[in-house]
C-alpha cells in the first residue's frame, strides 16, 4: 500500500514539474515576443520621423532653390575709408635696378642748400648713406627723408627739392618746407611734388671747391677732377620705370 503511495506522489511531482516547465517555456515565449514587438514599435516611430525628416529637408532645399535668383549686377562702390597710418622705416635705401648691380645706395655729398647733391653709390655703411622716413610725431615733420649725417655745423638735414632748378639736395629739415615732403606710395616710389617722383640720372660732379664728398672719417674730399655719378633728380612719376623704385634695408 505504502509503496503505490510512493509511485502516485512521484508521477504528481512529475506532472507537476511538467505543467511548471511548460509554464516557463509559455512565459518566455511571451515575453520575447512582446519584447519583438516592442523594438518593431521603435523601429517603426524611427523610420517614420526619419522619413519625416529627410522630406522637410527636401522641401526646405527645393523652396530654396527656387527662392534664389540669378545673381543681380555689382552695386554702388561705398565710402571711401579712412588713411591708413604713415609708414615709418629707417635703414639704408637701396635702388632697385638691377642693371646697377644689386648695391646702389641713396647717398649725400657734404655741405648744405644748392651746394650739396643727392646720388647712388655702392653701400659704404656710413652714416651720410642712412636715413629715416619720418613719422607724424617727429619734431622735424612727417614723411622727411632725415639724413643721420652730423658735420659738427649743421642741424638734422632732409632729401629736398631745390625751388628753381628742382634739382635734390639736402637743406635743414623744416616741418613747413614741402619741398621735403616725400610720400612712399605703394609702388616703392617717393613721391614729391605734384606728380613727380625721384630717379636718377647719368651726371656728373665737377670740380668744385664747394662741394665734397664725405670719406670714412665724415670729413669733406674736395673734389679736384670730375667724378661721374647716378645723379637723383625729380622726374614725372612712372610705376614701370625700376628706376624709380626704392626701398629700405
């Protein structure tokens, strides 16, 4: 009797573990489909607002296209702006023909007014061949081309236009002389008066006892036989011409 009770409760444990492992199987089953379903519902409100999107941004790109027009002629030229600054330099100034050679220097001859002479010549160093383009606040005025040469006599000397021959020399820098005003346009030229800018020219330095030129010492040759040299002197200004084209070192 005892033994049947034991084959009945094996065979109900058994039916039991069958119907609870069903049970699991059924709950799984469910649950991954619900979890199918779910990430189908995601997919599906992704591709939709994804498509969504992609035809806003066609419309937006066709209304656009048809919005722009073809391109309309240039208009008015605006205000003209204010100067720019005053360029300053200093150094030695260096013609830029290079049928001179690459060393031909602005330089002076002793002495002051019309008995002194502007010209080129290989670069010596010295301090009659260098120079300072002038800024707004030196007290000799702007846009000067002061010389740094000292004779013990005279005060700073500046790059001037002679009145009646027109010829270059050096006379005291004055803030009211315009004739040693030079403006240093964009093309390397200095420009003096009117439309007229500085060159150089084949000339000659005769025998004067008046004029010198300044040797290593910064003292006065007196110039006893002719000494040709590239004479600077004022010609109307041509943006071609190299011989008219300068700039600093």
């Amino acid at each position: 009797m005892d033994s049947k009770k034991g084959v009945s409760l094996k065979i109900v444990f058994i039916i039991c573990g069958i119907k609870l492992g069903l049970s699991l199987i059924f709950v799984w089953i469910y649950l991954r489909y619900v979890e199918e379903r779910q990430i189908n519902r995601v997919e599906q409100i992704y591709n939709f607002f994804n498509n969504k999107s992609s035809a806003i941004e066609d419309t937006v790109s066709q209304n656009q296209q048809q919005k722009i027009g073809p391109k309309g002629p240039p208009g008015p030229q605006g205000a003209v702006g204010p100067a720019g600054g005053v360029f300053q330099a200093q150094g030695y100034i260096k013609n830029l023909d290079k049928s001179l050679g690459d060393n031909s220097f602005i330089n002076r001859t002793y002495g002051k007014n019309q008995y002194t002479h502007a010209f080129l010549q290989p670069n010596t160093y010295h301090t009659n061949m260098f120079w300072t383009y002038t800024s707004p606040d030196n007290q000799h005025g702007e846009n000067r081309l002061m010389n740094h040469f000292y004779d013990g006599e005279n005060s700073a000397q500046c790059l001037s236009i002679e009145k009646t021959t027109k010829d270059i020399i050096m006379e005291k820098c004055d803030k009211t002389n315009t004739n040693q005003k030079w403006f240093w346009n964009k093309y390397n030229q200095f420009q003096g008066s009117g439309n007229n800018c500085l060159s150089y020219k084949d000339d000659t330095l005769n025998k004067d006892n008046s004029l010198g030129l300044i040797n290593e010492k910064g003292e006065r040759n007196v110039i006893t036989n002719p000494v040709p040299i590239k004479r600077l002197f004022l010609t109307q200004c041509d943006t071609s011409d190299v011989k008219q084209k300068f700039t600093f070192i």
